[in-house]
C-alpha cells in the first residue's frame, strides 16, 4: 500500500495538470442591435438575440464558458483591440481589425435587399446599379453595404438620404418620403413584428445588394486566442447540421 500511495499522487498530479475546456472562459462584446443581441434592460449582460442564442449553444457544445455584453459598437471594437475584453461576437472582417484580432470562420451570411411601397411605385427590381438612379435611397447613417454599393453611390450617382435606424426609414417609406430603404432580412422582419401596423405594407426587390459575413473577432492580447481553431471546429459543425440554420430561421 506505501508503494502505491506516491503512484497515485503522480496520477493526481498529471490529471490536475491536463487542459480542461470547461475551465476556459471568453468574455466577449457586440453592439445593442436586434434581432442579433437585444438588450431587455438597463444591464449590458441582460441581452438575448439571435447571435447570443448562437453564442450559447457554442458555449454548450465546446465547454467554453461565455459572457456576452452589449455596448456601442466602436467601445466593443476598442475593448477587444487592447484585450480589454477577448472579442466580438458578431462583426465583419476587414484589414483594419485583422491586425489586433484573429477571426473564425464566417458563421453567418446576411442579404441586405431594397425594401419598397408597391402602392406608390408598383413593382421594383434591378439589375445593375444604373437601375436605381432614378430613387431616392434610405441608408443607415453609420452601416457600410459593400464596397460595390460604396462605388456606385460615387459613380452613377446614387441618390442617398441618410435615415437614423430602419424603423424610421420604414416610416419615410410609408409617407413616400423616400423611395427605397435598405435592410436586412433579419431586422427588416424583426421590425414587422415588433411594429404589426408595417405588415403588409411594403415589398422587396428580389436580388440583394450586397450579402455580409459575420465573424468572432478574438484579440491577439487574450490569452484565449489559441481557442480560435477549436470555436472553428464546433461553428462548422453547428452550421453543417442546421443548428444556426434553425435558429435564425426558427
């Protein structure tokens, strides 16, 4: 029995020293913008969402402890740039933030389309950027659409009105104060039902103008960047299976 007792102190030992993932913890940030992260009070980690239901499950399947908060988007960007937090949850890639952030994989694509009143203009399509000289477009004052769209507006010119949120470009939309909002898919039927007096009223165009792909954002001063290929891993399989498929389409 003397002989087996340092055995087992050695096996203590070397189990103690293992990597245990339910041990790892990702503080992570995205700005207040539904229906991806939602806050439903005046606390930053009282949200939920779409991509905070994503979070969750990657948090289930991988052992990962998450903590989520929603702050303004460029305070987010800061706190992962200096690791003041690990990263952002949901945020496009782009030179500028490759430099002091490794990304996974993209684990969602967003279409942005032309949202209109067929009761003032009939029926919109397009298929060129030419085709949409002739309107006047609402654009969120802030949000980028592409680099193509970005072009047009110089080259064509594009007419653009720059409206605060899509809820208020909706209602410029209604009184045909402009002719055309942009928006996304998600937020656009996130706001038909939040708001049920916009139902019905409006259509969209049937090819988008730009499609975005949305990343993690994980900063090289955490000490959880290493977790990137492992957040990968359990992303792919989420969307391989139809997880993230079901949850933004549920």
């Amino acid at each position: 029995m003397k002989k087996l007792i340092p055995c087992l102190w050695i096996i203590i030992l070397f189990l103690t020293s293992l990597p245990v993932h339910a041990q790892d913890k990702l503080t992570l940030c995205s700005a207040d913008s539904p229906p991806w992260t939602i806050k439903n009070g005046d606390s930053p980690t009282d949200i939920g969402g779409l991509a905070v239901d994503i979070m969750n499950e990657l948090s289930r399947r991988s052992g990962i402890t998450v903590h989520m908060e929603a702050l303004p988007f460029k305070r987010c960007l800061k706190y992962t740039e200096h690791g003041v937090f690990d990263g952002c949850f949901m945020t496009i890639k782009n030179a500028e933030r490759e430099v002091y952030a490794e990304f996974t994989d993209p684990y969602l694509s967003i279409p942005t389309y032309i949202y209109y009143n067929p009761d003032i203009l009939g029926r919109v399509e397009w298929e060129t950027w030419a085709d949409l000289k002739p309107y006047t477009i609402g654009s969120q004052r802030g949000f980028k659409y592409g680099q193509e769209f970005t072009n047009a507006v110089v080259e064509i010119p594009l007419k653009i009105i720059e409206i605060q949120s899509v809820k208020s470009g909706l209602v410029m939309l209604s009184k045909g104060w402009v002719d055309l909002v942009l928006s996304n898919e998600f937020r656009f039927n996130y706001l038909m039902e939040k708001y049920p007096e916009f139902q019905g009223m409006f259509s969209r165009a049937e090819k988008p103008i730009a499609v975005g792909h949305v990343y993690m954002a994980v900063s090289r001063k955490s000490p959880h960047v290493a977790l990137v290929p492992k957040l990968n891993e359990v992303l792919d399989k989420m969307k391989s299976d139809g997880t993230i498929e079901k949850i933004v389409h549920p």
